[in-house]
C-alpha cells in the first residue's frame, strides 16, 4: 500500500485538535528531524492510521478509532508544537 502525505490526517485528528494539526511542527524521536504534520507520511488503515516521519520511516504518531473512541500514541515524537 502507499502512503499519504500528512496533509490527510486532518480529518480524524481535527476530531481531537481544535487547531489545524497538520501545520503543527513535532520532532521525531529517533532522528530528531523537525517538521510540520503535512510532510510525514500517512499509512491509513481499516481503525486509524500511522504517521511515519519523511526522513526516517520511523513511527511518529498512530491514531486508532474504535466503539466511539479515539485513541492517540504520539510516543514517536519528542514534541508537537501547536499554533494557539
Ligand atoms: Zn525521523
């Protein structure tokens, strides 16, 4: 399967975020690449998806949706910065 750019994460993550999370800048956790939402890349899936960073392929973010419910691992990145 391919993957997406960022840029469609907006969606199922604007359900948690009142801000527009794409524009938001993290720092991976294994190469300490800093970059904004919309340039990882995207993995959908059948419950949520995976973010993988555009530099090492590692995994920066999955979300899973399942019984009404939202669940976030953002352990993949060191930080998120959220424009307020
Ligand atoms: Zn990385």
């Amino acid at each position: 399967m391919d993957y997406l750019d960022g840029n469609a994460a907006a969606g199922l993550l604007s359900e948690v975020f009142a801000v527009d999370v794409t524009v938001a800048r993290g720092k991976c956790a294994h190469c300490g690449n800093v970059s904004v939402i919309a340039q990882a890349h995207l993995w959908p899936d059948d419950h949520g998806m995976v973010l993988r960073c555009r530099i090492c392929s590692d995994v920066i973010a999955m979300a899973t949706e399942r019984d009404g419910k939202l669940c976030l691992d953002l352990r993949g990145l060191d930080w998120l910065e959220l424009e307020v």
